[in-house]
C-alpha cells in the first residue's frame, strides 16, 4: 500500500537532491580544473615556435566606442615577444575617437618599425541582416594571411608572452581553437563575488576540462581569446555563417566542437586581463544582451533556468532554516558550494570564502537574466549600442542549443 509523501518529506527530498548536486560538482571540479594547463608553467617544458618569415597569428580587434582602452589593447599587442603578429583593427561606426586612437598608435608603430605590422579599418554603416560584432570581425578576418587568427576585443591587455605561449600550447596539443580564460580586473567584494558565483553556475552547463574531450557537448568560446586556425575558421564559414548572433564568440565554439575539430582551454594568470565587472551590480547591464540569448530566445526555456538559479539562491537557505535533516542538507549544500568555489579559484581568482555570498549573487543572477528576457519581449528584439535587431531575425538565426 502506497502512503502520500508529506510536504515536509518532499522539501527533505528536494534538500538532498540539490545538496547531492553540489557535492557532485564539487567533486568533479577538484578533479578536473587540476587537469586544465597553465601557461605561466610550460616554459621549458613544451617546444619553442620554430622561426617564421611572415606573421603566425593573425589578431583582429574589433572596437566601438572604446576611445578609452583602444590605445592599451593596441600597445599591449605590439609589446608582444617570441611571436610576429598581423593586427587588424576595427573602428565600427564608433561615435567618439576611437578611430583617431587607433590612427595614432598605427602611425607610431609605422614609425617606430618593429616585428608587428598593424592595419586599421573603418567600417562606417552596417549591412542588414547583421550584427555589428560579427560584421566586423568576418571584414578583418578576409584580410588574414597568418595560419592562426586569434579574435579578442578592444579592451583586453595582453602581456609580452600570452600569445607566444598560447600558440606553443596549441601546437603541443594539436588544437584547432585555443581558448585562454582572461583574467578579470576586480576591485571590490562583491565583484569578486559575482564572479566566483557566475563561475560556480556556469558549470552546471561546461566543465571546462571536458571541452577537449571530443565524447562531449561542453565547448567554449571566449571573446577576450578565440585562437582559431584560419583554415577552420574559413571551413566553418566564418563569422558569415554567425552574422545574426549575439553570443558570437561562444557560437564559434559550438561550431567548432560540432563540427569536429580540436578544442583546448588553457588557464593563464594574468597573461590576459580584461575589466569586465564595474561593480556588483554591472552584471544586470551586461546580461541584458546576451542572457536571453543563452537560451536561444526560448521562453520557456528563459523562465525553467531563470527558475533553477532562483532555487539554488533560495532552497540551500530554507532549507538551513528548517531545522532537522532539512538542515543537514542544507550545510551540505554549502559545503558543495564552497568546495566549487575553491576548485575554480584557478580559474575565477577568487578564494572560496565568496561562497557566503553565494544566495545574494544567484539571485542577482537570476534577476539579470529574466530582465534580459522581458526588455527582448518588450522591445521585439535587442537594442544594443544604439542598433535594434528584431526578436524574429535573431530567433531564425539562432539555431540549437546544441
């Protein structure tokens, strides 16, 4: 004879299962984020680039409205050793000098000679049935002649060895698409915190060290560093083939595992480092273009992972509350998180002790991505930079999930 599971048993079982959860990813995590490389450590250890004639990476850097770190990010790569690089820069229908700062650190570079040559272009209106991003980098790209081309963005400084060191990481491992995580600029708690819980999410969808597993679906695609063979970026069709996606830098790496071809991730503390987070708070703001496009403009889909990270800010609390093994599962709860947290302090910089902020931070999450959602509905598309691209175009272009 069947009995009624109770509303407190359910809320028992529920507690467990999400604890178990934890537990799990915490497990996983202190095992692999171990096998991910790190480039400040391979020296001596993998094979020097062997001497070339003509540029080995191709680097496009696509810029609007970046009159403020432009000149950095320039100067950054042109300081660049061990490797020769071919820079194409971008100015997009930037409204501010963004384009007279590249002008200027071109003319320098021209002057002052040097291993690195760097070419500016200046894109003044965009073609319909693109977004900018794309547009600009697919005009870069026709214009690379290096066997490698790496896509980055006009705020990321890079220091003297990053990409010297990262072509050697993907030569060593025979990759096809080297993705190096950045490291983040942070200067306040609740940056840190943000980011540590973003990271802890995240990999519910990608463990990072299965990536280069090809048995897998977790890929990687990273706008700050996309090292990409230009014969696969040509195979794949290119930024062409991406001109309507708002996550163009994550979709080129769903391309690149779909289709079959190596992909690495490498870790690299402060090789690459980029000021992504203005405060706690910015992360409403910079999931307003990409959060629903994480779900593929899928409603439901939007409301069930809106649903899930406002759970794992709430449950684990009630049910501490609770008292009794409620409360068990609850500190087991914590204990996952907080060893998530620690196993990605490789990868987010951030120590374990921003688990205690962890509810706060989900939750503010949570909220980040269903405002996402309701200003795309509101607005029948996505307002960005000054440009509205319809709901109906970005949802007929945004293919599976996977």
């Amino acid at each position: 004879m069947a009995f009624p599971v109770t509303a407190a048993e359910a809320f028992v079982t529920i507690s467990w299962l999400v604890a178990l959860g934890w537990l799990w990813q915490a497990v996983t995590a202190l095992w692999g984020v171990r096998q991910l490389p790190d480039l400040t450590k391979i020296e001596g250890i993998l094979p020097l680039l062997p001497p070339n004639d003509g540029p080995q990476i191709s680097v496009i850097v696509p810029a609007r409205n970046e009159e403020e770190t432009i000149q950095s990010t320039l100067l950054s790569l042109l300081a660049s050793e061990g490797i020769r690089l071919q820079i194409i820069v971008v100015n997009d229908r930037s409204a501010d000098r963004t384009g007279e700062r590249m002008e200027e650190v071109s003319k320098e570079a021209t002057a002052a000679g040097g291993r690195h040559s760097l070419e500016v272009q200046h894109i003044c209106a965009l073609p319909a049935g693109w977004l900018g991003k794309p547009h600009a980098m697919a005009q870069a790209a026709q214009r690379a002649t290096a066997p490698w081309i790496l896509f980055t963005d006009g705020d990321v400084l890079f220091q003297p060895h990053a990409l010297e060191l990262a072509l050697r990481e993907a030569k060593a491992t025979k990759a096809d698409h080297m993705i190096l995580i950045p490291s983040l600029i942070l200067h306040t708690t609740g940056e840190r915190a943000m980011l540590a819980a973003m990271q802890a999410l995240s990999q519910w969808a990608v463990r990072l060290w299965k990536v280069a597993d090809p048995g897998t679906r977790d890929f990687l695609g990273v706008g700050g560093f996309n090292l990409i063979r230009r014969e696969v970026y040509e195979q794949l069709g290119g930024f062409a083939s991406l001109r309507m996606e708002v996550l163009d830098d994550l979709r080129l790496g769903w391309k690149v595992k779909r289709g079959g071809f190596a992909q690495r991730v490498a870790l690299g503390p402060g090789l690459v480092r980029i000021r992504w987070l203005h405060g706690a708070l910015a992360v409403v703001r910079l999931v307003e273009k990409n959060g629903f496009a994480v779900c593929r403009f899928r409603t439901i889909l939007m409301l069930l992972t809106c649903l899930g990270i406002a759970m794992q800010s709430v449950w684990p609390l009630l049910a501490l509350a609770a008292g009794g093994w409620s409360s068990m599962a609850g500190l087991a709860t914590y204990v996952g998180i907080t060893s998530v947290y620690a196993a990605n302090r490789r990868v987010a910089q951030v120590g374990p002790w921003a688990a205690l902020f962890f509810a706060p931070a989900a939750a503010l999450i949570a909220f980040a991505f269903l405002r996402s959602m309701l200003l795309a509905l509101v607005r029948d598309g996505i307002v960005w930079r000054g440009t509205h691209y319809p709901l109906a175009e970005l949802r007929r272009h945004a293919g599976p999930i996977w």
